[in-house]
C-alpha cells in the first residue's frame, strides 16, 4: 500500500499552515507590541510613587536608591516600600554585627564597647526589625514606627558607648548608614499612620 499526497490535496494543506502560522504570529506580535507600548507607563506610575514617597522621608537619594534598587517596589504600595526599608536596615545591621566581629579580633582594647554594639544590633535584627515586619504585616504601623526608632535609637548608644570611654569609634559612619536608613524606614511608615 503506498501512501501519496497529490498536488491538489498537498498545496491547500501548506496554505493553510501557512495562513495559520502567519495569523498566530501576528497576534504575538500586536501582543507584545501592546505589552511594549504599556509597560513605560506602570513604570512611570510606579516611579511617581516611589519618587513622592522619597521626598517626605529624611533623605531622598539615599530612599530612592533603596527602593530602586529592589525590584519589588514597582509593584508596591506604601507598605511595601516601608517593608523593604525595613529590609535594608537589617541587611546594614546585620553587616554591622560581621564588621564588629571581624573589629573584636583585631583590636583587644575596644572589646568591652564592640560587645555593647554587637548587642545593640543583635537587638535591632532579632526584635525591632522583626516586630516592625510583623506590625507593617499586621496593618499596625503605630508599632512598626516604634521598632525603626529604636534601631535609631541603638545606633546612637553604639557611638555613645565609645565616647564615653574616651576611644575612637570605628563603627561611625556605618552607625550613621543604619541610623539615616532606619530613618528613612521610620518616615515612610509614618504615611501609613
């Protein structure tokens, strides 16, 4: 038994492949070319959010490059935008505590304070930081506020607690990062009150 396409059978068969590949393909692109034409504005829609949410913060720049930096806050509102600061302040706190480690084995004279610091930010990443997620989570921005003002309030008795034993922090400017990003975490959760 042979099997044998004919000319008239074979030719209407390819033209409609055809028809049908040039149909599909058309409507992938007038797909992607509307997913295209609208993707500029949810970004700008976005970036306005962000933008404005910045500018009532302590610090602009350093709010903007925190939020831009993070993918999710395209997609947020201003709980989220709160939630990733408070993100970031653990992620500087938690460099805070490897930095005095590395301090703590490296300079003897300085570990009655490295010990006070490294409590301090233990305490922002195991209690502050967590109960202000669980309160921004909970819909009780009231709390998540309390939590960034004592992360300030920790980095501030960390420099202090250099000071007052008449030596030179080494932890200043990494002090002043997570007290400004606590900050800013703290302005922005205040738009929820």
């Amino acid at each position: 038994m042979t099997f044998s396409l004919g000319k008239a059978n074979f030719i209407p068969q390819v033209l409609r492949i055809k028809n049908f590949n040039m149909k599909f393909t058309s409507l992938i692109m007038i797909f992607f070319s509307h997913l295209l034409l609208q993707t500029p504005f949810i970004v700008m829609g976005d970036r306005r959010l962000i933008e404005s949410t910045c500018k009532a913060t302590p610090s602009y720049n350093l709010c903007l490059s925190t939020l831009m930096s993070n993918p999710k806050s395209t997609n947020g509102d201003i709980s989220d935008l709160g939630l990733i600061m408070v993100g970031a302040t653990k992620s500087k706190a938690t460099r805070a505590i490897q930095h005095i480690k590395s301090l703590y084995m490296s300079h003897p004279e300085l570990r009655h304070s490295l010990n006070e610091c490294a409590q301090m930010y233990m305490a922002v990443v195991r209690a502050d930081v967590p109960s202000a997620i669980q309160a921004l989570d909970g819909g009780q921005p009231k709390f998540a506020e309390d939590g960034m003002a004592d992360t300030a309030v920790e980095t501030q008795a960390c420099e202090r607690s250099f000071n007052g034993r008449g030596q030179k922090s080494p932890l200043t400017q990494m002090n002043k990062d997570i007290e400004n990003i606590a900050n800013v975490a703290r302005a922005i959760i205040r738009m929820l009150l």
